[in-house]
C-alpha cells in the first residue's frame, strides 16, 4: 500500500489540506445566518473532521490523510484562504492519485470528503423564523416539486428537515465538491 508519504509534498500537503478546506468551502458557500452561523458551522466543521477521523474512515490512506490533517489544526486558519479553489483542488488531488494508489484507497478517500461536505452542509439550518415569507414559500414549493419528480421517477427523496437544513447555495456547492471528485451524486 502507498503510504502519504510515499508521494511528493506538493500532493501530501493537499491531501491533508482537502478534508478541512472542503468542509470549510461548503460552509463558506452560503453567506446567510450571520456571524452566528458563521460559528456554529466552524464548530461543526471541526467536530466532522474529528468524528471521520475516529469513527467511520474506510481505508488506511484516509484514516492517514485524515489524522496528520488533525496534527495540522493549529495551520486550519491559514486553509482558509483561496477557498474558492477548492474544486480544483479536488480535481488535482484525484488525477495526482491515480496510478499511485489503489483505485480502492482513491474512492474511499474522495467518498469520506464528500460525507464532510454533506455533513457540514446539513449541520446548521440557516432557514429559520427570520427567512422572508416569499423566500419560505419559493423554498416548499421547490420542496414540492422535487418531491413530485421523484415520486414519478421512483426516486428516494431525503426528508424536509434535511432539504431545510441545506440550503440552495450550499446544495450547489456540494454538488460542484462531487462532480469535482467524479462522484455521482444528487441532494
């Protein structure tokens, strides 16, 4: 097995870099909520980083990637920066790994960053009492909709709490972190 450090610095340093900068990316995507929310999806972010690591990591190169990314929590400020670059990122991080590491290895590390994402999107519900009424309404109609098309379609449809819990923006931004990955995905 390739280890983490078997590859050049330029990958290892992105490779750790990738679980925080793509869950800060999702949380950065949606500009609602305030400063509150701001912090409370900072909090989150970094209990996900930290429960992927103890918990639910699917091979030996995540689970590395994913601890030395813990030893780097004093440089999370400065991964912060460029975060627009993210998608990129994930792009590089794939095409740098194949050849080099098991096929295996390479989806189990690309699948645990997009489990970040979703997790970080759906940890702080921005739509909440103050939402503007016309923006509630447009929100369950599109609730609606997407519900009436996979029912047609026979599509299983995440609950209304979840869909609340992510918002437009940030279901955008998930969307870009898997089509980036090349994982197919739909939320």
């Amino acid at each position: 097995m390739t280890r983490l450090t078997d590859l050049p610095e330029d990958i290892q340093s992105l490779i750790v870099k990738l679980p925080f900068r793509v869950g800060y990316y999702i949380s950065a995507s949606d500009k609602t909520g305030g400063e509150q929310a701001d912090e409370a999806e900072m909090r989150a972010l970094q209990n996900i980083v930290t429960f992927y690591v103890e918990d639910t990591l699917k091979s030996e190169f995540a689970q590395e990637a994913m601890l030395e990314m813990l030893r780097h929590k004093k440089d999370w400020e400065n991964w912060k920066e460029h975060i627009e670059i993210v998608p990129e990122e994930c792009l590089k991080m794939s095409e740098s790994l194949v050849g080099t590491i098991d096929l295996k290895e390479i989806y189990s590390f690309k699948s645990n960053l997009l489990e970040i994402a979703i997790s970080v999107a759906q940890a702080y519900r921005e739509f909440d009492d103050k939402v503007p009424p016309m923006e509630k309404l447009k929100t369950h109609l599109s609730i609606l909709f997407q519900r009436i098309r996979a029912l047609l379609k026979g599509e299983e449809m995440p609950s209304t709490d979840t869909m609340l819990n992510i918002s437009r923006e940030e279901r955008m931004a998930v969307g870009l972190i898997a089509d980036s990955l090349g994982i197919p995905f739909k939320i």
